[in-house]
C-alpha cells in the first residue's frame, strides 16, 4: 500500500501557503495609496439658524455630485486622506418660502487623519475612522434680494468609512462625514449673521488601492 502522507503534507502545505498570500496581498499596509470615487450627497442639518437678529429663518437645500478621495496609509494603521468633489449647488429659502430665493456652490476639501483597526491583516472588510479639518470656499452666490455673499468656513469633521476588498487593488466604499460648516452673510454690504451648514456627507462607490 503506497503512503499518502507527504503527498498530502505538501498539498496541504501549499494550500496553506497560496491562502496566506491570497489573504496578505487583501492587506492595507504602510505605504499604500488608495483612490475613492462615488456618488456624494451633502445634507445640511435642518436648523440652519436664522440671519437679521432672528427674524429672517433659513433653509439650505441638500445637494448630489461626484465625490472623490486620495489616501495614504503611513502606518499599517494609520492614514491620511483628502475629500474633494465637484462643485455642489444649494438652493436656500428664507422664511419658509416654497420657492428658493437664494443659491450658492461651494467646494469642501477636508483633509483627516485615519484609523483602520483591520490594517495589516488580510480582512476583506477593511473599516475605517477618521477625525480632521474641513475648508469650504462658497462661491457664485445668487439671490432674489440683492447682492448676496458667504465668507469661506474652517470646521472640524469626523468620518467612518467601510472598504469591502474585492480583489488586491479594487474595492467597494460606503462613507460618511459629519463638518461643521458655518458662515457669515451678508446682503449688498450689510451684515446679516450667521448660517450653520453642519452637513452630514455620505458617499457610496469604488475604491482603488495602488
């Protein structure tokens, strides 16, 4: 009768090896970029404050654009990342008005640093946490009521992320962020107070990890 044994050993061995490669090459580790693009939506909170010593309340409508994100890992557990988007519209309406009398784009870059507690391991579900800073610069105000503008914000910002590793560079993304967004205003020169945005931002699409 022919011993199996090594045979057996060797196979198992080698399956064993190909299964450690497979789930090290899924690893995020120090040095890695990853790339974030998706669908991005910006809800501002809805209590947005009230301009004119109160008697003018405010309503910023929410708004969907292309979102993307470019990370760097300098840890196997930590990184760092930067948001950007194109360019999201809000319509804005004063005093519970049906139609918007006022518009406004802006551009939210916010930079964070991140942590991902499944970093270095071979784990398909690879989650994340970050904390950072937001810039956001308004522009091309409009306004039914006269020459209107928004001084550009700096706020902190929280974030959670999800990757779902699909193979050793592509991925699935689901995320979210929390940014305090406030602004003066202020309506042909005249100063009218203060709007607090503090959207939250949720982002689903692809990730790419290089």
């Amino acid at each position: 009768m022919r011993n199996h044994t090594l045979p057996t050993l060797v196979t198992a061995g080698l399956a064993a090896t190909a299964l450690l490669a497979s789930s090290q090459a899924l690893a995020y580790t120090q040095g890695d970029f990853i790339t974030r693009v998706g669908v991005a939506h910006v809800d501002p909170k809805s209590d947005n404050g009230s301009l004119s010593d109160g008697a003018i309340d405010v309503d910023v409508r929410s708004d969907t654009n292309l979102g993307f994100t470019l990370g760097y890992l300098f840890h196997d557990n930590f990184g760092v990342e930067l948001l950007a988007a194109l360019p999201f519209k809000h319509d804005i309406r004063l005093a519970d008005g049906a139609l918007p009398t006022a518009s406004t784009k802006h551009l939210p870059p916010t930079l964070t640093v991140q942590y991902y507690p499944l970093g270095g391991t071979g784990a398909q579900l690879q989650p994340y946490a970050g904390i950072g800073l937001n810039y956001t610069h308004f522009f091309s105000e409009k306004s039914e009521l006269g020459n209107l503008e928004l001084d550009s914000s700096w706020g902190l910002a929280g974030q959670l992320g999800l990757d779902v590793r699909l193979d050793d560079n592509w991925g699935l993304n689901a995320a979210a962020w929390y940014i305090d967004i406030d602004t003066d205003v202020s309506l042909d020169g005249n100063d009218l107070g203060k709007v607090s945005i503090d959207p939250w931002v949720f982002m689903a699409g692809i990730s790419y990890r290089f």
